[in-house]
C-alpha cells in the first residue's frame, strides 16, 4: 500500500546552567536578595530590584546584568558611583563571588550560589 512511515526526530538536549547568586545588604538597607538569571535595578527608588535606603545611593543607581554565567554590575550615572572591593566601577564589571560591592555608602556582599 505504499505508505510513508514518519521518522522520530530526537532533538539534542541543550542544558542551560541556572544562573544563582545571593547579594546580602551589610550597610544602608538590610536584606539577602536571592539573584536569578535576569537583569536587577539597584537604588533607593521604591520601582528598584534591590531597594537601598542610604541617603548616598541614587534613585536609580546601579544595575545588575547578565554576562554568560555571570553578572555584571554596571553604574547608572549614579552621584556617589559604584566600587567593587573599594575600586570605582567603570563602564560594567564582571562579578566572580566574594565581592563587596559599594552603591554611594551602602554596601552589600555579592556570592555565587551553587
């Protein structure tokens, strides 16, 4: 009878690492902030990811953003800068775990989960 029989097609698992860190507040807001693969908006702005209430950190300080299997934070234009282990962040700088990362005065602790 001729007939066509389908062939199963098995696609190739592709196996995406989840992306998780943890950004713990140790000065200007308190909080442990469980991160997953997305961009965070940090500031003292209540529309703000990350919400610091140092009267140092501006509205819309900083940000978080994704780069590969890493996040990236990157200044805002913010008044009183971004540091990362006390050196000014400039353009985007790429964040392994056990940083302290400065937003103004505030202070927070970034690590690498799992």
């Amino acid at each position: 009878m001729g007939g066509r029989q389908a062939e199963e097609v098995i696609a190739p698992t592709i196996r995406i690492p989840k992306l998780r860190a943890r950004l713990t507040v140790m000065k200007g807001g308190s909080g442990t902030h469980e991160l997953e693969a997305r961009e965070y908006t940090i500031g003292r702005s209540s529309h703000s990811d990350v919400v610091l209430m140092d009267p140092s950190v501006s509205g819309h300080h900083a940000k978080l953003t994704l780069h590969g299997d890493a996040f990236a934070v990157v200044d805002l234009g913010s008044t009183n800068g971004t540091t990362v282990d006390g050196r000014p962040v400039q353009g985007s700088y790429v964040l392994r775990g056990g940083e302290t990362v400065g937003f103004g005065e505030a202070r927070a602790r970034y690590e690498k989960v799992g």
